[in-house]
C-alpha cells in the first residue's frame, strides 16, 4: 500500500463480495446469538478476504493466490477445517471497508486511514511490519548526531515523517539552530521555503501539519511559502538546487535518494553532509489486517488463529514474496489505540479540507 493511500468514496462496490454468494455457509451453522457454536464452528466453507486497490487488481489476485493454501494449511494446524479462501480486491478503500462493515467480507487488508474510517464495524489484528531505521528518536537533533541513517534487520510496525532542512543559506540556518538546541519559532519556520505533497500523503502532508499544530498550532495552509511537489524525487531535487529550504519527507527518504543527491542533482558533498532534520512527527503507523465485528466466523477463538497464522506466514520465505506486493516485511499483533494518532490525523483532515473551500 502505499504512504497515505486516497480515494474517492465508492458507496457498496466491491468486487466479488455482493450478491448470494457472500453469505458464509458458516452462518448455517450458528447457534444461539448468531455466533458459530460446538464442534461444527471448526468447519469453514470459505474465508472472504478483502484486498485494497493500491496496486493493480490483478496483480494482486495472482501474487495472492498462494496465500489461500498456506491459510488452509496453517488454520488445520490451529484446529480449523477451511473448505476455500475466497480473495477479491475491492473497487475502491471505502469498498472494502463497508464489506468488513457489513460482514459479506471477514478479513481486510487495509492501510490506517481506512481502518480508522471504518473502526466501528471492524477490529484491527495484525500491524505490517517494514524494515527499522538505526534511530527512532522525537528530537531532530538526535537524528543530526547520529547520522547517517541505517536500515537494521528489526521489524517495525511505524515510521516517522521528517522535516528536513536543505543546503540553501536558510535551510544551513535552521539546520545550524537546531544543532546547536535552540528551539526553531514560527517566524523562522514560516520565513522558509517548504516543498510539501498532496493533501492526501502521511509523510508529506498529514502528519508534518500536526507536527505543526502540536508545536505552534498552525498547519501546513499556514505557511506562506509552501509548493507542492509532484513527487519526493523532485522535492529533493529542489532541495538540493536551493529553490526550497525544507522539505517533507518519510524517514528513510534521504536513503533512498542519496546516490541522486550527487549523481543527478549535482551536488558535490553528500545527502548526509548537507542535510539535516529539523522536525520529527509522531510514530506513523503501518498498514493493518483488520477483521469484521459483524462476520460470524471472526469468533475471539478464530481470531487468535487467523493472527497466529498470518504472523507464522509473514516469517517464511514464501509468505513474504506474498505479502511483498504491499510491501509488507510481515505482521505483529496489533491494539485500536495504535490507531489514535491516525484518528487524529482524520479529524485535522477534515480540518484543512473545510478551510481550503
């Protein structure tokens, strides 16, 4: 999936979920209060499952297609007789979240911001994991200290979103004010040149504005001199010539555009040398695995399993070129409240929509 997925809303469309054939044959086999029951509630007849579109259908149907035996086989070993793994990708985010809603799908693979949209009618299981950085740190100046930043062997089920100043005479100053611990005020934030992305980025937009509201209760629309960048490629590309002083970016960013900054942007010292973090956001979390709260094969038993196994395949070497096509390293289990930064960032989205109209 990629960083702060968007789409238009797509009221119940979802592909190969409506109609009869949704229905869970486990249904038939509920007891008293709707909810799977004895011996029987250990037969399935079929696992729906719910990919989003971030990329093509397709692709995705078929880099998928051996996850359904590796469940199969993993939930025998729970105890669980599935018949069939169903998987469809839905038209849209919002599709798959009202399938989860509505029960016709019972596990989705979707990114935050959906989970966080359709949270009353599902639960979260699983948090992806993506490769660790060698510093994790809410102070800008620990990230100068100690770089250059690495990518370690730990998985890790966030990443954080930095502000980073460039080689421009104002980007070396606030670099330079920040290392020396001096505290950066609006005026000096405000004086630069931002290059930001589209409203709908984590890294790029969302999460530096709350950086910007929890520090000087101001956003991104507050900044006099901020451009939107087509691509991160292109804002280091301005950083690096001195058409803006700061930019956006996930933390990693600077990694993988570090052999550009010299090779193509034609600088002559490193990223590493002429760059340098002057604001951290709060912990981003990572795509999830989240269940309906209405599907009656999604039991608390089920659940455990489900969780155990899909943690399982996210550590074989076959799971991970399945999980691959999201850019999933693998799954650790997750809580609802990891989520509150996201729901935040919802609210302060709507926010800045209603003040850009």
């Amino acid at each position: 999936m990629s960083n702060g997925p968007s789409s238009s809303l797509t009221r119940r469309q979802f592909v190969g979920i409506a109609g009869a054939g949704t229905a869970l044959s486990a249904l038939a086999l509920a007891g008293c209060g709707g909810s799977p029951s004895g011996a029987d509630a250990r037969s399935i007849d079929t696992l729906h499952i719910g990919f989003v579109p971030s990329k093509d259908p397709d692709d995705i149907i078929t880099t998928t297609e051996p996850l359904k035996q590796m469940l199969k086989d993993g939930l025998s070993n729970q105890g669980y007789t599935v018949n069939d793994v169903d998987i469809t990708v839905g038209t849209s985010y919002e599709a798959v979240g009202e399938a989860l809603s509505s029960g016709t799908t019972d596990v989705g693979f979707i990114p935050a911001g959906t989970y966080v949209l359709y949270s009353d009618g599902c639960e979260v299981l699983l948090t992806a994991t993506r490769d660790g950085l060698s510093i994790d740190a809410d102070d800008a100046k620990d990230w100068n200290d100690q770089k250059p930043t690495q990518a370690t062997s730990e998985q890790v089920a966030s990443y954080r979103a930095l502000m980073i100043a460039g080689p421009s005479d104002k980007g070396v100053a606030l670099g330079a004010k920040v290392n020396d611990g001096e505290d950066l005020t609006w005026d000096d934030l405000a004086d630069a040149n931002w290059s930001i992305m589209n409203s709908s980025s984590s890294a790029g937009y969302i999460y530096p504005s709350l950086w910007l509201k929890d520090n000087y209760q101001k956003t991104i629309l507050d900044l006099p001199h901020a451009v939107q960048a087509d691509s991160y490629g292109s804002a280091f590309a301005r950083l690096a010539s001195g058409q803006v002083d700061v930019l956006c970016v996930y933390a990693d960013g600077r990694r993988d555009y570090e052999s550009k900054w010299q090779s193509d942007y034609g600088r002559s010292a490193s990223i590493w040398e002429e760059t340098n973090v002057i604001g951290v956001t709060q912990a981003i979390h990572n795509d999830t695995v989240s269940c309906s709260k209405s599907s009656p094969t999604m039991t608390d038993d089920f659940k455990r399993a489900f969780s155990t196994v899909m943690i399982d395949i996210g550590n074989t070497d076959e799971g991970k070129q399945v999980i691959a096509i999201y850019s999933h390293k693998g799954y650790v289990e997750a809580k609802d409240s990891d989520y509150d930064g996201e729901r935040e960032a919802q609210e302060l989205i709507k926010q800045l929509k209603s003040q850009g109209n």
